[in-house]
C-alpha cells in the first residue's frame, strides 16, 4: 500500500467528501501539475464519488481497502448467477456444482489477489460492474444490461470501448433468440460505448486541464493517435511485431489465458477482452506489461464468464452424444476442470497470505510508521512512497522524489531504494542536500532517516519539467513548500 496510488486516491476522494473536485497533492506535485488540477483530467472515474460517504463514517484510506474488498466480494453472488445461467440445461447437480465452483475460483483468483495488494484502483468498481452487465445480458434483461454498461463507461476512459463490444455481442445474441427490442438495445449500446470513450478522450479530459498527449504510450505506432493510424494503415504487421516485443507481452498473454486452460477463447465473451488486452500488449508504458498489478482484475469478469461459457458448451456437446462415441463427461469433472485450470495460479497468489513474512514487516517499514508517528498533524510532508498513506488523513503529504519541495518534514530511506528514485545513492544524495541546507537529523533508525527544517535556507535543485509545466528552475526556495501544498 503506497501513496502511488493508494494515497492518491485516499486525497480524492477525501476531496468528494468536502463536495470538492477529486484533487490530490501527491499525484501534482510530483507530475509538476497545477496545484488545483483534478483527477478527473488524469482519468475519467467519477464513479468514485459514491465512496465519498463512507469517509463521513471513517476518514482513512483503510476504508478504501476494506470498500475495495467489499466491491469484489459482490461479485460472488454475481458469478454464481452467471455459471447457473450458462449450466441452466444441465441436471440441478451439476448446475449447483458450477455456481458453487465458478464462486470460489472468482473469489481466490489471482487477478483479484493482485489487485488487492497493489492497494487500491478503479477496478474495484470495473469489476463488479462488469459482472452485472454481463450477467443481465445473460438473463435476457436487456434494458438492466445497458444500465450497467452506462455505469461501467464511468469507471475509466477506456471501459466504454468494452461495453460498445458487449453491446455488439448482446445484439447478436438477441437476434439469434428472435428478441428485436434486445437487438435494438444492443446496437445502441455497441454505437454509445466508444461514443462516449472518444468524447471523454477528446473533450472532456482535455476541458478538466489534461495535458495534451501525457497518456499516449504507443510510441512505436506513432507519435499521435492519427500517425499511428496512417502507420498501421500502411504497414498493419507492426501490430503484430509491437505486441510481441518484447517477449514479456507473449508471456502475459500466455498467462492470462492460461490459468485457465484456453478456455476463455471458445466464447464470443472473450471479445470484451480486446481493448484492454490491445492497450497492453501495444503500450509502451512497463507497467502494463506484467501480471503483477491491479491491470489484470479489469479481464478477470470476461475471462471467468467466457471460460463458463466454453465449459458449459462442451459439456452440452458431451451429454447430446451417444455414448459409444463420446462417453459422457460428468459435471462434476467438467467443473473440475475449469478449477483445476487456476489452481496454480490461486496457490501462487494465496502464498502471500500463508508465507509468515508477509505478516511481518521488514525493519525498515516498521521504522518508517515509527517516524511518521513523531511528525505534527497539519505539517507539510514529503514522505517514503510506502509510508505516505498514513499521513494523508492528518498532514499535508506528497511524495519525496528528485525535486525539493521545502516541506516542514522529509521522511525517506537511505538503505533501500524506493520509488521514484532510481538508485539508493541518489537518496543518499538528496538527504545530504537537505542536511545541508536548512534541515536537521532528528530521528534515525534501520535506514529510515526523518528530517526537520529548522532554518530558511534556499535549497539548490532542478524541477523536472512536465507537461505543462513551468520551465527549470535553478533554486527552489525553502518558503515554496507551502505553496505547493496547497490544495
């Protein structure tokens, strides 16, 4: 849990529940932006707002966490409801072992236990949501289905585009069923979806003080969305080359659909998977690569349906078949099979909670809460990433980085690297700096150091320039803190 990004958006949605814009110091101050910058220009979530009021109860981020496991909880029932509908033809036993099944694999799937450590994200709304979409098409309510597929276009920029492709496969559906009002409503969802995704991309991310091109991480296609276009266009195999370099991306891909055995492929389902899969596999961002973080809870609603689905096929195949020619395959393996598909991948991810260590935390950590302890509520801060959420409920926090900031407190390690500092020496670097110019050694222990500023003293340093940024500035005096802490 660290302040990129649980205390980011700890800081905006304490911000809802001041009836303010969603804003947070520590995603400004360290991209350079505007102190009154709203997230809602980074991206478009407003669904968030309906956390506000649970900070009228318990103003924390913990209460992000446990809102976070409650949201994917939800879905439980959700999926149960989906594997009964997919089971609907097959004896009640093996219906019931299909819900009972799909219930728990959802649950202890490794994308959810990702994300859960990774702290806290929209996805935990995109999660539940999509669920609901999918599970009201199921059950041929079509109307409910495009409700759902409205909201989840206000979870993220880039959701509408999957819910324009549940709209096409909704209609299908339909048609094939004979049900015109669902067809009707499937093609308005299948045209509104990327509607609204090209508005909020277009207009209104830029409108909220977007800096223009600050998300566009597909360098390779092109250096604007209409170069990478004309690219493609010309020479449609750079997509291809690009998502299979380098070779992480495969091995991501060969992961997702693996842990659960390829099933996913044989279902229409799946297709609601492609925009999020393409952002991937065509980023030139890192971090969307691995399957290490909260990106992959965003597939897991479409992977688990589309797999029920294929499964539940198969298992039709199996029983309408003469025996003689194709045995028949008891439910009970069949479900069995879907289990067996992710019991790797739910071992590897319930590691976390059974290995001893992970209950302990290291030195360092446990010095850092120490420390954060003797800092003053109301003080202004730049904190150790890790240990900035315990500091946004009662101080004014951002992220110590590269650039200094002047805030009365400085708390950071000088043993263990910690982001966004590349090297261990480049924080030894910066607390020498500080010593040096104003700020006294107050407390010290297993690599964690906290400093106080005793004395106005200029502080010599760079800003890094960022989209729409000031330019450089030589000095940095030690008076500009409180300015850049402001909200």
């Amino acid at each position: 849990m660290t302040g990129f990004d649980l205390g980011i958006f700890d800081q905006a949605i304490r911000s809802y529940a001041h009836f303010e814009l969603p804003r947070s110091p520590i995603k400004n101050v360290h991209h350079e932006f505007p102190p009154d910058f709203s997230l809602l220009g980074d991206h478009f979530s407003p669904v968030l707002a309906l956390l506000a009021p649970l900070y009228w109860v318990w103003d924390d981020p913990r209460m992000l966490i446990l809102a976070q496991a409650i949201l994917f909880a939800a879905g439980v029932p959700v999926v149960r409801r989906i594997a009964r509908y997919c089971f609907a033809d097959a004896a009640p036993s093996v219906t019931r072992r299909a819900a009972d099944g799909a219930g728990l694999v959802y649950a202890l799937g490794w994308p959810l236990l990702n994300a859960s450590y990774a702290g806290f994200h929209e996805v935990a709304f995109a999660v539940p949501i999509t669920l609901l979409m999918i599970e009201r098409g199921l059950a041929r309510r079509y109307g409910a289905a495009a409700l759902w597929a409205a909201l989840l276009c206000t979870v993220k920029e880039d959701m509408g585009l999957v819910a324009g492709i549940f709209g096409l496969v909704l209609a299908v559906r339909a048609h094939r069923s004979g049900h015109r009002a669902g067809r009707a409503i499937g093609v308005a969802v299948m045209v509104a979806g990327p509607l609204v995704s090209a508005a909020v991309i277009t207009w209104f991310l830029p409108v909220m003080g977007s800096p223009a091109g600050y998300y566009w991480s597909y360098g390779r296609l092109g250096a604007a969305p209409g170069g990478a276009l004309r690219h493609i266009l010309a020479e449609p195999w750079v997509l291809l080359q690009v998502a299979c370099t380098p070779a992480i991306k495969v091995a991501m891909l060969a992961w997702v659909l693996g842990t659960l055995a390829l099933l996913p492929l044989g279902s229409p389902t799946m297709l609601l998977a492609l925009p999020l899969l393409a952002e991937r596999v065509l980023s030139d961002n890192p971090n969307h690569w691995p399957v290490i973080n909260h990106y992959d809870a965003f597939l897991w609603p479409i992977l688990l349906t589309a797999a029920l689905e294929t499964l539940a096929r198969r298992h039709r195949r199996r029983v309408r078949q003469p025996a003689a020619r194709c045995p028949r395959l008891p439910g009970r393996w069949a479900i069995a099979g879907l289990m067996l598909s992710s019991a790797a991948a739910v071992f590897l991810g319930l590691g976390i909670l059974v290995y001893p260590g992970s209950w302990r935390p290291p030195a360092d950590k446990r010095a850092l809460a120490q420390a954060a302890g003797r800092i003053p509520d109301g003080a202004t801060v730049e904190a150790d990433n890790t240990i900035a959420p315990r500091l946004t409920a009662r101080t004014d926090v951002v992220i110590v980085d590269a650039t200094p900031r002047g805030a009365d407190w400085v708390l950071m390690r000088e043993k263990k690297r910690a982001f966004p500092f590349a090297t261990v020496t480049e924080q030894r670097d910066r607390i020498s700096l500080l010593l040096a110019h104003g700020y006294q050694d107050v407390w010290r222990r297993d690599g964690v150091v906290l400093l106080r500023r005793v004395s106005p003293v200029p502080i010599p340093g760079r800003s890094r320039p960022g989209p729409g940024s000031t330019p450089v500035r030589e000095q940095v005096p030690a008076d500009v803190g409180r300015n850049l802490f402001q909200r």
